[in-house]
C-alpha cells in the first residue's frame, strides 16, 4: 500500500474541518476524492504533504508514519502535491519552474526527466524561455504537473487540475493524468469535475463536510443514484 490514513482529525481553530477520515491507496492506482465545495479536500491533501497538523490519527505514506514529518521530508519520500490554483512561480521561466521541481534531487538524471517532461507537454518545450506568469491558465496547469513530475513522485497528489480549463483542454488534462498513471505513477486526485474523474480512477471516496460519506470503485460510484444526482448532475 503506497497511503494509508486512518481515522485522522484535523482542525483549524475551532473548525473541525476532516472528521475521522480514512482512505488508501494502492500501488498504481488513480483514486479520486470527490466533494462539493468546502467538503475538506485540499484540506486532506494539504494534511498528507505535512502542510496541516493532524489533531489525531495515523498516516503511512510507503510503510512508514509520516506524522509530524516536515513537508520538505515527505517531498523527499515521494509524496509531491500539486496543488489548487497551479501556483507556478509567475516571474521565472517554464524551464526554471521544472528546475525548483527537482530541487531535492541528487541524482544525475534531471536532465532527463525535463527531456520526457518536454516530451509529454511540447508546448512546454516551446515556451520553456517564457515567463511562467504569462503562461494561459492551461499551459499553467500543464507546468504545475510537470514541476510535480520533475521530483519524481511515487505519489501524486493533485487538487482540481481542471479547474478554470475549457472544455476541450479538461480532456487533455485528464488524459494527460491518466497516461502518467499508466506510465507508473500512483495518483489521488481531488476534483470537483466527478463525471470526468470516475472516468480515469479506479476508486472513489465522497468527502462531505469533513466526513467520508460513500466509497468504492469508481465504476459503482459513477453508478450509484445518490451519486448521479448529487454531483454528476443527471
Ligand atoms: P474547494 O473545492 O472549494 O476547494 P475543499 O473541499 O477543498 O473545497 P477545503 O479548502 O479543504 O475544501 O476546506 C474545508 C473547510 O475548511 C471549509 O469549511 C473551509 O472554509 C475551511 N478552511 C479551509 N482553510 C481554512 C483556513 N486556513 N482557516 C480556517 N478555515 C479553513
């Protein structure tokens, strides 16, 4: 099992904002998390990358408790969070954006991994001198995962890469994700876009108001009444 989170409470102030929640994951999965807005998930991924303090409650993150750790330990375990809203460093360029993703890394095999980077997203490659802030909000999202994959991850955590996308480039991001899955990488993926995430995942957990309400495979959740109704909007 690559995640195990058992029963945890997290707080802000007097906000109990994850009520004993509990997910797995496992090795070559794509799980996703879906919720409405406020539900708690980039609370949880925030939790898992050390960002947030748990009151209570475990996490293992490859075998080992990663409680208390600092989030730059848990980035040097694997675990790589990318998170709402992108957050790529606006005033430095695509290339020196990927560069800080492999910050931690020792190994001599950087340069590579920008290459299959590049490789992945071409549009990359032809901005790689340009400005990461005057990047459109898709090239944006696609520079965030690939900073992300610049470290390396045995986990992805991503919180809405689709969010704020048109349409045609929401696909684009999902396939994107899926085929980084296919290609090795364990995912949780929090969305807001359920329809299109139980496509690509092959679990599910509903988060509401701080609690996991349903879980499963993602093809039974996609099928579940209270499900379509809630929050695939047929
Ligand atoms: P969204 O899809 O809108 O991003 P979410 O499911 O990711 O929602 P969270 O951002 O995890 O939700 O927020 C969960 C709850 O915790 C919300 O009620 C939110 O108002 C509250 N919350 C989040 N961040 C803070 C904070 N820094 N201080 C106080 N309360 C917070």
């Amino acid at each position: 099992m690559v995640l195990k989170v058992d029963n945890i409470n997290v707080f802000y102030g007097a906000i109990h904002a994850l009520k004993g929640v509990s997910v797995t994951v496992n090795e070559g999965e794509i799980v996703t998390l879906i919720g409405a807005n406020g539900a708690g998930k980039s609370t949880l991924l925030k939790t898992l990358s050390g960002l947030l303090k748990v009151k209570s409650g475990s996490i293992e993150f490859l075998g080992q408790s990663i409680v208390g750790h600092a989030a730059q330990s848990i980035v040097k375990d694997g675990l790589i969070h990318c998170p709402e809203g992108r957050r790529v460093f606006a005033n430095m360029s695509v290339e020196e954006n990927l560069e800080l993703g492999a910050f931690l890394r020792k190994d001599s095999e950087v340069r590579k991994d920008m290459e299959n980077v590049y490789e992945r997203f071409p549009r990359l490659l032809e901005r790689r001198k340009q400005m990461a802030g005057t990047l459109s909000g898709g090239e944006q999202q696609m520079l965030a995962i690939g900073r992300a994959l610049m470290a390396r991850p045995k986990l992805l955590l991503l919180d809405e890469p689709s969010m704020g996308l048109a349409p045609l480039l929401v696909q684009e991001i999902f396939q994107i994700v899926q085929e980084i899955n296919k290609n090795g990488t364990t995912v949780l993926l929090v969305e807001q876009n359920a329809n299109q995430a139980l496509k690509i995942a092959h679990r599910a957990y509903v988060l509401e108001t701080g609690k996991i309400v349903l879980s499963g495979s993602a093809a039974e959740l996609a099928d579940s009444e209270e499900i379509k109704s809630a929050y695939l909007g047929h």
